[in-house]
C-alpha cells in the first residue's frame, strides 16, 4: 500500500447527536447476543471443551476458534452506533436509518431535506441491513429479526413482509445466526413481472429470494442454504451485477481432495445465480475442492459433520466486502483486521496485509465520552472504493483513512 494526497471539498448538510439514543440503547444491552449471563458461560465453555475433546480421540479436526471469530463479531457490531447510512448507486439519495425511522434525503436539495418513515423500533439496531433497489426508486430494511421494510425514495412505507405497518417495538426472540447478515437488491430479467429481486441471507447461512411485483406485492421465491456448502457462519454478502454472481464471506476452510491430501479454500466464494433448482451454484468448481463427496467411512461423515458448521483451523472471518467501481477488485476485511484485494471473476488473491502493516492503523479519531467503554484492537468496521485504485477504510475510533493500492 503506499499514501497519497488526495484534495477535496466536505459539504455539512447535516448532523445528528446520537448519544442520547446511544444511551437509550445500553439500557438494552443486557439483551445483546453478546452478553450472557455467568452460569450459561460456564456451562457453554465446559460442553465446547467436552465437544472438542471427543473429537480430538477420534482424530477429527474441531477447533473452538470458529464460535470465537463470531464472537469477535459480534463484539464489532456491537460496538457500532445503531445507525446506518445507504447511499444509492446513482447517488440520488441517502437512506440514514436511526431508531425507529429512516430518514430519506435526496440530492436534488443537496441532501439538506429530508422526510422521515416510521418502521418501528428495533431492540437491536446495529444488526439491520439497508440496500437500494437497483433503479435508486426504493429501500429495502431488514430487521433484525429478518423482516423485510420496502419503502419508496418519496417517503411512504408500502409493505413489510409481516403484513404490519406498526411503529411500536416488535419484540421476538432474538437469535444472532438468524440475523440478516447481508442484503442484495438484484434486477429482474427482461419479460419478467417484477421489478427486481431482494435477496437475503443470514448468518447461519440461509438465504431467502424476495420477488418485488410490479403491482408492489413481495412473495418468497425460494430458499437456499450456504450453511450445507461453507463451514462456519456467512457474515458478508455482496452482489456483482457485471459478473451476475454472489460473493460470500466466511472462513476459509480445509477441504479433502479426492486423491488424498487437502488444500485450503479460501474465505471468500463465488455463486452463480441459476434460473431453476438449485438456484444458485459454486462458481469455478472445477478448480475448487467439493468437501461434501470426499469421504464415505462413517469417521469421514463424522469429520464432514464438523465441517459443515465450524472451520478447521482458521479465524479469518470476512465480514466486510466491497467492489470496485469498474467492477474488476474485491476489498474484504476480517475480524483480525486485515485486508485483502482479490481479482474478480476469478477470485485470485492479489495483495493481502495484517492489521499491523497497513498505513496510519495507530492513528485514533476523538470520539464521545459516551463511545470510549468500548475495549478491543482499533479494527476496521467498513471498508469502501475511493477510486479504481484506493480503498476507504473506517475504524472504531472514528478514525478514517484513505489508501492507494500498490501496482502489481
């Protein structure tokens, strides 16, 4: 990576202060995922410990370091404010999604207007998702608890997928591998009644189609699940328009090869999208390992038992990704901070570096008093495209910085 001067204009339309609301959410923090109480601690430890004895005399690979990449997810997202912000591909309009409202502002008043949409509040902001339809004309929210808010660029709620238009709070058992962690707004194909579809998929790996008609109906198209596919959680999804595919995040993987041996898959894959069952397929398996017809002995089944919900041996979680405006790089991040450029279609890893030896990873941000309980490395929660050859990368404190990529 290497630095670069970059010379720019910052227009202020708006601002908001978030602390009171910050604080209204800690008074909930006794609910969060994240915080469980002592007795169920123990008791998780003492059976993770059993689970990874038992399969360490039978000579299984089980590691305990795939739950603890989630919980350091986890952590990340909760360490977020309850906000989101969305901006549309053509760059019509922001979404700002606060507590119980979106707030919608439009570049025809320079982002200076805004009208407000009530969608109810939610007892665990950080883990909605925003997306734009791809025409910028509507947003889709998804709770947490996976409903599904269709609002119109104007400013009118037209349906959720409850059936409910209700602004007060929706209380349900909250469970953080159902948690959307990923939402794409896809197009429709020419002759096709909708308009485009939504596409959501979990952390446990289990994707829902949406199909938006033209008469504004949304009806369940069909379901996938990843978590039969990919070891460990899904904890990023992002669409590629110009490849017609779906990029997935997860931990990389050891995978059997047919003649013995093994090699590592890496944490990010690509799905094309089909037009009949299965619905979607791995791109490039026939340079990708397939680890679901490797083994047929019954320790084999056990060993692919493991596999289908835990990584082998690796922490690598990627739960940020972006791509690049001409379409031809991918930027992730993990939960051990680093970053990484692939190329796509191919998904070949071209540069790579650990939290450390990126530019400017020591300089902080200030940040309200209200922000500093928060522990842990200074790791990255977004990362985005400046240009073809730069990457924005924001940290926890606050701080951003923009780099340029070196030239291979």
């Amino acid at each position: 990576m290497q630095e670069d001067c970059i010379l720019y204009d910052f227009l202020q339309p708006a601002e908001w202060d978030v602390r009171g609301d910050y604080h209204h959410d800690q008074q909930k923090r006794s609910q969060s995922p994240a915080n469980v109480s002592s007795l169920v601690g123990y008791v998780a430890a003492f059976a993770r410990g059993s689970v990874s004895l038992f399969f360490k005399l039978l000579r299984l690979p089980f590691s305990g370091r795939g739950q603890d990449a989630f919980q350091s997810l986890i952590s990340l997202l909760e360490s977020r404010i309850p906000w989101h912000l969305n901006l549309s591909k053509d760059g019509r309009h922001l979404a700002i999604l606060q507590d119980s409202h979106v707030e919608i502002r439009s570049s025809d008043s320079e982002f200076a207007r805004a009208v407000k949409v009530e969608i109810g509040l939610d007892l665990y902001p950080q883990w909605r998702r925003l997306a734009w339809s791809p025409d910028g004309n509507f947003l889709v929210c998804v709770s947490s608890s996976g409903c599904v808010h269709l609002i119109s660029a104007s400013g009118r709620l037209l349906l959720s997928t409850d059936g409910t238009t209700s602004d007060g709070p929706k209380v349900t058992k909250f469970s953080a591998l159902s948690a959307p962690s990923g939402v794409q707004c896809i197009k429709c194909r020419p002759g096709s009644s909708g308009l485009f579809q939504v596409v959501v998929v979990s952390y446990d790996g289990l994707l829902k189609n949406y199909l938006i008609k033209s008469h504004l109906d949304c009806i369940l198209q069909h379901t996938f699940s990843f978590g039969n596919h990919l070891p460990g959680v899904i904890a990023a999804v992002h669409y590629s328009d110009m490849h017609n595919m779906l990029l997935i995040g997860s931990c990389s993987y050891e995978a059997k090869k047919s003649r013995g041996g093994s090699r590592v898959v890496s944490a990010v894959t690509s799905w094309r999208l089909l037009d009949g069952v299965p619905f979607y397929t791995r791109a490039l398996e026939s340079s990708n390992a397939n680890p679901q017809k490797t083994q047929a002995t019954m320790v084999a089944r056990l060993r692919r038992l493991t596999l289908s919900k835990l990584p082998v041996s690796h922490q690598d979680l990627v739960f940020e990704m972006a791509v690049s405006p001409n379409g031809l790089l991918l930027a992730t991040i993990d939960c051990e901070g680093k970053l990484a450029i692939w190329r796509l279609p191919s998904l070949e890893l071209l540069h790579q570096w650990s939290f450390g030896e990126q530019p400017d990873h020591e300089v902080t941000a200030t940040i309200p008093s209200s922000f500093k309980h928060r522990k842990g490395p200074d790791f990255y929660l977004n990362v985005n495209w400046w240009s073809d050859e730069s990457v924005i990368l924001s940290r926890r404190s606050g701080a951003v910085t923009v780099v340029a990529l070196e030239k291979k």
